[in-house]
C-alpha cells in the first residue's frame, strides 16, 4: 500500500463551481489534521488547485479543458437524457483507474464534486461517498413538494400542479441519464444507480444551505431514510450550511477600475452556458443603463466589452458580489449563495431542476425573481432586474440571509460530517475489477 489517504476530494474540474466548494472542504478537512488527498481527472478549471496551493494526483487518463466541455455539456439536466455523461469505456476506464487509485491508499471516505464516476469506483473500492452537488435537490425537498414547475420552453403549457408532480415526483424517479452507469456497473459487478435521484447522492449527502431557507427543519432532514426503490439504501441527508467559493485568484486591475467608477452595477456570473446566452443577457440589460460585469470564464466575449460593460475572465466573487447592485445567474448554489453571502439580491434564469429550486428559495425569502431562461433576450428580464435594482425590499431580504449565513461554518460543518462518517465507516467487501 502506498501513502495513506483516509479521505479523498475529488472535484470535477470542468465545473468553477465544484472545483471551489471542494477546496473549501478540503482546507478546512487539513485544518483538523484529516489524512486528506485532493484529486482529480482534471479538466478546464484544474488550474485553480494549483492557484489554492493543493496538492492533487490525476487519476485516470488526464482530461483536457476541450474534453471537459464536452462532459458538462453532456451532464444531467444540459444533455440528452438517453446517454450517461461518459461513453461506457471512458466511464469503465475512469471507475477502474479511480478504484485502484482508493485501494492503492487505504482511502475510506471519497468527497466528490459532481465526479459521477465515484459512484461505482467507491463500491469497487468498498469507500463511503459524500456528495454536496445535488444541493437543496433532494429526496426532502420532492416530499415536501418545494421544488417549482420547470422552467424549460415547453413547460411553460403545463397548468401548476402538473408541472410541480412533475419536479417532484416524476423526474427523480426517472432513469435519465442512468443506462451507461448500469452497464458498466453490470459488467464491474458493482451496485448499480436506480434513478436520476440517486445518480447525485453518495452515502451521505450534504445539503449546503440553512434550514431557514431551505424550508426543512434539521431533525426532520437527519431523520430521512430511503423507502421504495428509487435510492440506494445507505443515502443519508445532513446539513453543511453555506458552501461557496473563495477563490483566490487576483481581481484584474481593469475590472477593480470599472468596480470603484460610481453607479449602479449587475453582475453577469453565468460560467456553465453558452456565449450565447450570455450574450442574451447582457442585450437585456443594456436598456437598464447600468453598468455590466462579466465573468468571463471560458467564454469569447471580449467583443462585448465598451464603456459600460467589462468583461473579465474568473473572477473571485465573494469580493466582487459585495460591490455590485444585483446579480445575474443561471442559479447554480455557488453562485446564489455568493450573492446572498454578499447581501446582494439577484435574478436567476434556471437551465435545469436543481436550479430551479435554488432561485425559487431565494425568490421565497424575497431576496430575487425567476425568469425563465427562455426570455434571456428579452423585456422580461429587462423588468424583473429593473425591479430588483429599484425596489429597497430585494437588497433587505439578501442582507437578512446574509446575516444568517454569518452564523454559519459550512467548510467546517461538511469536514465534521466527513471525518464522522470515515471513523464509522466500516469498508465494505468489493467486488474485485
């Protein structure tokens, strides 16, 4: 055996998102002197575990930032629901290298960052799994009914309740995107994954919010226990509080210039979507005669750039969300929770379920709207962040989450769940590869 890693973290590297939250457990899992090991199969954002000063192995053949495109694209709830992310040899490939890889140093406890392949590797390997990226989508949220009618195009022709059934009780049991992992699964002789619900949660799921705005008491959500069919039977729920990023990465001096100019300012944090989209938006936006703040990422948009719009590459958010008037997103968590972290209301146009849910909880506590993302481009947007820049009511209600959120170690609560979860772990008896 080499080197021991008791604990694994093991982002997904093609998404900023996961890659900062899983830092974040990770430094605060070293801060408690955990036998801990970041890895990765790499990808678009790798770069940042460099930036962060962590250590990290790749496992399994290195993934380009071109390849890891190709993956979010594909991922659940962006691509066709038929296929499963990886093509059955890439995913058996990854699930084999990442199994070797766990036993080869005694690792009990894997914390994942939307690395789908964990979800057999550690059966292989007889490792407990934590995953964080299912957010507030999980078995508590579709019982209580909290997660909203979706917000796709052709959606919008379903009356209420059947779009919210819909959300809640159709499409976690559904086997999207499900076949390719029970192939490989099959052929590996691992557990395999009973629906879409379960394909993003490990043994123990975190659920990276606070019970007052998420809408479920504590109690209630430690006392979740799988029944039915539709999730493995070890899936168990436990609060972290807030996980966003703290990247550390410099602010661009034109983009700290364009930040101290005086007036009002949104904030475009849209990093897992096309161009287009965001081009969409800031077209939007433009009638409102704010000024707008681009993070780039990955995206070609430099045309956009002129007096009143600045485009800047990865940007670190918690400092940037505090100096601007509304934010703009897609709604995934880190970047909802950067915004009300900051106290700053926001308007979310959700691309797919866990999104949705994200924004309607934010829209709940009063501290943004929803747009659908289908009128990106249009005066629908225009009004509601007219609306949000204009009324007092939107900023009070994000300074109160925040204030909230103040309270609250989630780095810390999610190392504690970990290492309570390595030290009663007993590893299982897996299959061999």
């Amino acid at each position: 055996m080499g080197v021991e890693h008791r604990i694994v973290v093991m982002p997904h590297c093609g998404y900023l998102s996961e890659t900062s939250r899983m830092v974040e457990i990770y430094r605060a899992l070293a801060q408690r002197g955990a036998s801990v090991r970041m890895a990765t199969h790499g990808g678009t954002y790798e770069s940042l575990l460099s930036a962060a000063g962590v250590e990290y192995d790749i496992v399994g053949p290195h993934m380009s930032p071109r390849r890891s495109a190709e993956v979010v694209a594909n991922a659940t709830g962006l691509g066709d629901v038929r296929q499963s992310i990886y093509p059955d040899d890439e995913m058996e490939t990854y699930v084999r290298a990442e199994a070797e890889y766990f036993r080869a140093h005694g690792t009990r406890t894997v914390v994942t960052g939307y690395t789908l392949t964990t979800m057999l590797s550690t059966r292989l390997a007889g490792a407990a799994l934590v995953t964080e990226h299912a957010c507030c989508w999980v078995p508590a949220a579709f019982e209580r009914g909290l997660v909203p009618a979706p917000t796709f195009r052709a959606a919008r022709f379903l009356p209420g309740p059947v779009g919210r059934s819909l959300a809640n009780r159709v499409l976690p049991r559904t086997r999207f995107y499900c076949s390719g992992f029970n192939r490989v699964a099959a052929k590996l002789g691992a557990e395999g994954v009973p629906s879409l619900g379960a394909l993003v949660l490990g043994d123990l799921a975190l659920v990276p919010e606070i019970p007052e705005v998420f809408g479920v008491p504590a109690a209630e959500l430690a006392a979740w226990r799988p029944s039915g069919r539709h999730y493995r039977p070890t899936t168990r729920l436990r609060y972290s509080g807030p996980l966003y990023a703290h990247l550390d990465v410099p602010m661009p001096e034109h983009v700290r210039a364009f930040l101290d100019r005086p007036g009002p300012i949104a904030y475009v944090a849209v990093t897992s979507t096309s161009p287009r989209f965001v081009r969409r938006l800031v077209a939007a936006l433009r009638p409102l005669g704010v000024r707008i703040l681009i993070a780039g990422t990955v995206h070609d948009l430099g045309d956009l750039a002129d007096e009143r719009v600045c485009v800047g590459g990865v940007l670190p958010s918690h400092l940037v969300m505090p100096r601007v008037d509304l934010a703009v997103t897609a709604g995934g968590q880190g970047s909802v929770q950067s915004a009300l972290a900051a106290g700053t209301p926001l308007v979310g146009l959700p691309l797919h379920a866990e999104q949705d849910l994200n924004v309607a909880l934010a829209q709940r506590c009063g501290a943004a709207l929803l747009v659908e993302p289908w009128r990106a481009g249009t005066d629908r947007l225009t009004r509601a962040a007219g609306r949000v820049l204009a009324e007092p009511s939107f900023r009070a209600a994000a300074e109160h989450v925040r204030d909230l959120y103040a309270a609250v170690d989630g780095p810390g609560n999610a190392a504690d769940a970990v290492l309570e979860l390595t030290a009663h772990h007993s590893p299982a008896r897996a299959p061999g590869t």
